[in-house]
C-alpha cells in the first residue's frame, strides 16, 4: 500500500522493511529524527543528522515561543 501511494516520507515509530520512502521517526537511526527536544535539534544537526521538530501549538502565545525559539536555534 506505502509503495503504491509513493510518500515522500512516513512518519511512523514502527520500523518498516521493503518502504522506499524515508522514514520519519522517534526512533534513532532512522531517515529522519522525529523529537519534540530543541536539545535533541541541536544535537541531530551537529551530527548532520536530518531531524524533525514536533511542536503542540494551544494557542497563540506558544505560537510566538516557538517560533522565537526557532530563530534562535538558527545561530
């Protein structure tokens, strides 16, 4: 089913065997480092390590802390 649809990545913390679409996942080791740790950002690019930043956003004001977070990040 993954093969015919052809994502162009799966987020998932199952590991799958036979996919060619990069995996998204908490688990370490995979395509992509799935966290929602802006230490573990750091770390994941330090180690040219590709990595996705998992944000819960309740309202508006979380909204603005992550995105100044983000920026800082940058530097």
């Amino acid at each position: 089913m993954v093969n015919e649809a052809r994502p162009h990545t799966i987020i998932t913390d199952t590991e799958l065997c036979g996919v060619s679409a990069n995996i998204a996942s908490r688990i370490k080791g995979m395509d992509i480092f799935v966290t929602s740790k802006l230490d573990d950002v750091s770390s994941a690019k330090k180690n040219k390590t590709p990595v996705a930043l998992e944000v819960t956003i309740g309202d508006r004001k979380d909204l603005q802390k992550i995105s100044q977070a983000l920026s800082r990040s940058k530097t």
